[in-house]
C-alpha cells in the first residue's frame, strides 16, 4: 500500500504563513542626515568699530559665501530625502 503524503501541504502552508508574518512585522530603519548638514548656517558679522566702505563690501562678499555654502548643505538634504523616499516606496509615508 502506498501512504498518500498530506502532512506536506500543510507544512507548506504554515510556512508560507510564517515567513508573511515575518514581513509583515520587519522594521524600518530611517537613516538620520549627517550631522554636517543639520548644523546652523555661519553667518559673518563686521568686526570693526568704524568699517569703511572696503569692509562693507568684503561683508557682502562674505555673506554671499555663507549664504551659498548654506543652499549646499539644503541641496545635500533634499538629495538625502528624495534618495530615502525612493528607497522607501510604498512602504512608508514621509511628511515635510
């Protein structure tokens, strides 16, 4: 006489039954942006007293720097957030 297996289906199906409970529960794990980016932007202030017209332009000219080095740090952000949300998917919501 040959034994017909049925054990295997629901061995099977406890599996399967197991590895969606697994995925179902896995963690996402958000990255936190390097500390860099998350620092105050510089800002440059005069030092002297009495400026003359030459250490009000050189201020410009140094404002304008840190503004730039400013939007670079913002441009590395939104890189790090668009990169994460399209790894992410479906699978999680990020609000701005």
């Amino acid at each position: 006489m040959l034994r017909s297996i049925k054990p295997l289906p629901v061995v099977l199906s406890g599996l399967m039954s197991l590895f969606l409970l697994l995925s179902l529960t896995s963690c996402v794990t958000i990255p936190a942006p390097p500390a860099q980016y998350l620092e105050d932007c510089a800002v440059t202030y005069l030092t002297k007293e009495q400026p003359t017209n030459s250490d009000v332009a050189k201020l410009a000219i140094d404002r304008e720097y840190d503004v730039k080095l400013c939007n670079v740090d913002k441009r590395a952000l939104r890189a790090w957030y668009e990169g994460y949300r399209q790894a992410c998917g479906w699978r999680c919501k990020l609000e701005r």
